[in-house]
C-alpha cells in the first residue's frame, strides 16, 4: 500500500470508531465530577477522557464482570452486569467480590462493614460500563471508586483499618 493508501485506510478507521462511541444508547446523562477529572455527559460529542454508564437489572444475564485491555486504543474496559451496590463499590477497591452483600459479608480477608439506615436499598441490582483511555489506566479502579460516588452519592464508601484489619466501611452521607 502507498502512503495515500494507508491515510485513508487509517481515517475511515478513526472515523468509524468515532462514530460508533457517539451511536452508543444512553439512557442517562452523568453528573459533573467535583474533582479534577471531569465526566462530562455520555452522549456529549465533547471530546470527554473516560465514559461509564450505569443501568438497572438486566434480566438474562447472570452476576460478573469482564474487564478487558483494547488491543487498538490501549484503554481498558469494565463491563459489570447484574451487582448489588456494595459489590460494586467492593470492585471499585479492589475487594474480592462478595457473592450475597448482605448486611455483613466477609469475602477472603476482606470485610465489608455496612453502616446505613436502609441497607435494603444497597441490594438493588445494576449494570455498569466504564471505558477508559490508556493514558488513564493507571487510576482505572480510582475513576471507577469516583463515578460510583457519583452515581450513589447518599454513601460514603472507604477503606478504613479496624481491629487490625482493611475493611470496607458503607455510611449515610450525613446533610
């Protein structure tokens, strides 16, 4: 192939990918981030340098996640389907996965001490997608922490080190 060739060829390659991100279903629009990494609205044709989406239950699927490397980008990618609230977060930092979050689970070494008012609602069911450029991969599990936060943002969720031990603490956000 010529220079010309290759140009082109690599064009309608950028402009297909390009495409395809604006085609994406949306259903909702995120919030602003408060922080220095701003998110900017899902369906925005804002140059934007990550995107996650959050959704309800989808039936048919049953509860994991994938996350996977873009060969051609050099991003990363988390598809999760199917979580309760506290396993979401509980991936976000780095938990091994609880595979029932009720109230007080354990999963491994890692405990998850929830200290809300209606733990009920943390067993709601979610889908959530986050899709993250290379030069971003670094924080991926920090931008994932973040925009949970934003979603839920009623909870406080953290590490803290109690009797010993790192667990992951679950509290009302107090007004």
């Amino acid at each position: 192939m010529n220079k010309t060739t290759s140009f082109i060829a690599m064009t309608v390659l950028c402009l297909n990918f390009c495409y395809g991100q604006e085609k994406q279903d949306c259903s909702r629009q995120t919030k602003p981030s408060k922080n220095s990494l701003q998110v900017k609205p899902n369906n925005s044709s804002v140059n934007q340098p990550y995107k996650f989406d959050l959704s309800g239950f989808k039936s048919g699927y049953q509860p994991g996640y994938i996350v996977t490397d873009d060969a051609f980008m050099k991003g990363k990618t988390i598809v999760v389907r199917n979580y309760t609230i506290t396993q979401l977060f509980a991936l976000a930092l780095r938990l091994r996965v609880v595979k029932d979050a009720s109230d007080k689970q354990t999963s491994g070494n890692d405990q998850i001490i929830v200290e809300v008012r209606q733990p009920e609602k943390l067993k709601s069911l979610h889908c959530y997608k986050l899709v993250v450029p290379f030069y971003l991969t670094d924080n991926f599990y920090v931008i994932m922490h973040q925009s949970l936060n934003e979603e839920f943002p009623r909870y406080v969720v953290k590490m803290e080190r109690r009797g010993g031990e790192d667990v992951m603490v679950i509290r009302d956000k107090e007004y």
